[in-house]
C-alpha cells in the first residue's frame, strides 16, 4: 500500500497462506501453487528466536507474476487441505487492509475490557500491555487498602541471634 492508501500491482499479485501444517516446507508450497501462475517470489516464514527457533512460522507469502493468477490461485485453494488443515489463501492487501480496520473499529469499551482481561496480555497492543503492567506494579507498590495484595506484619516477628549460645546448651 503506498503513502495515499492504494494498494499497488505488487501487492495484489501476493498472497498470504496462512494455517500451514508444519509438515509442508518450501518445495511443497510451491509446488502446491505452481500450477495456477508464474511464482515469482516465495516467502516462506521461519521463527528465529525461542524454543521454536528454526521450526515454521505457520503462514507464507507467494508472489504471482499478474494478479489475475494470483486471484485465480486464491478461489482454488482457499479451504482446501493441505496436511489435514484448511488452507487460509488472501491477497496479502486484504490481509492488510483486514488488519487496519480491525484496529481502527475497536471502541474504546472495548479497550477497556481487554486491559481488565488479568493476565492475557496475547491480544493487547504494546501500549496496552505497558499500561497494564504499569497498573499492576502501582497494586503493588501500595496501591492502599484498595490493593488486594496483603503485605505481612513485621512487628510480631522475632528473630533469634545466631550467635545465641543458649539455644544450643543440651538439656
């Protein structure tokens, strides 16, 4: 999508392939999709960091040489299985353009709701995840006798001198 909001020919001729098996590697992609264009690129998604290092990501890109190939490439496999799941095939605009207005059309209820979620952070943005920690750590810190975190009594506690050489005289 360029800086005045329109999607370009090469984003229209790409498609994301999402809910992939972590059996299907590079080769079988592209062989899955060679049949409906000219692929003229493939991005084929790997995690680089964590205990998951090296494994796939789940989803790819493939860019067609013409949108129409692409299009026709998206009606065809779109649901079908692939390693007992349902492919998920967009253009990757759409999938652009899906993310945007998801974010855009949230309310700010609905904000709302999702910072008092406890700790499923998973769907919060940044800002939301920084804002809910930050709430959490003022509970904490003495938020008062709103907190619901009990700090224990010092007063009571008595600690005995190591060095007390009475406790160790034998009865």
């Amino acid at each position: 999508m360029d800086s005045n909001g329109f999607v370009d020919e090469k984003c229209e001729s790409k498609l994301y392939i999402g809910n992939l098996d972590l059996r299907i590697t590079e080769a079988a992609l592209i062989k899955l999709f060679s049949p409906f264009g000219k692929i003229i690129s493939e991005d084929f998604l790997w995690h680089t960091r964590g205990p998951k290092r090296g494994e796939p990501r789940g989803f790819a890109f493939i860019e067609y040489s013409s949108k129409e190939e692409a299009k026709l490439a998206k009606e065809k496999m779109h649901g079908k299985l692939a390693c007992g799941r349902p492919l998920v095939v967009r253009l990757a605009s759409e999938k652009l353009m899906t993310n945007t207005t998801n974010d855009t059309s949230r309310t700010a209820s609905e904000s709302r709701k999702s910072r008092l979620g406890g700790s499923s952070y998973g769907q919060l943005t940044r800002s939301d995840k920084i804002a809910a920690i930050k709430n959490k750590l003022r509970a904490l810190e003495g938020g008062g006798e709103s907190s619901s975190v009990k700090k224990p009594k010092q007063d009571n506690i008595s600690y005995k001198d190591h060095n007390d050489k009475s406790s160790l005289k034998p009865s």
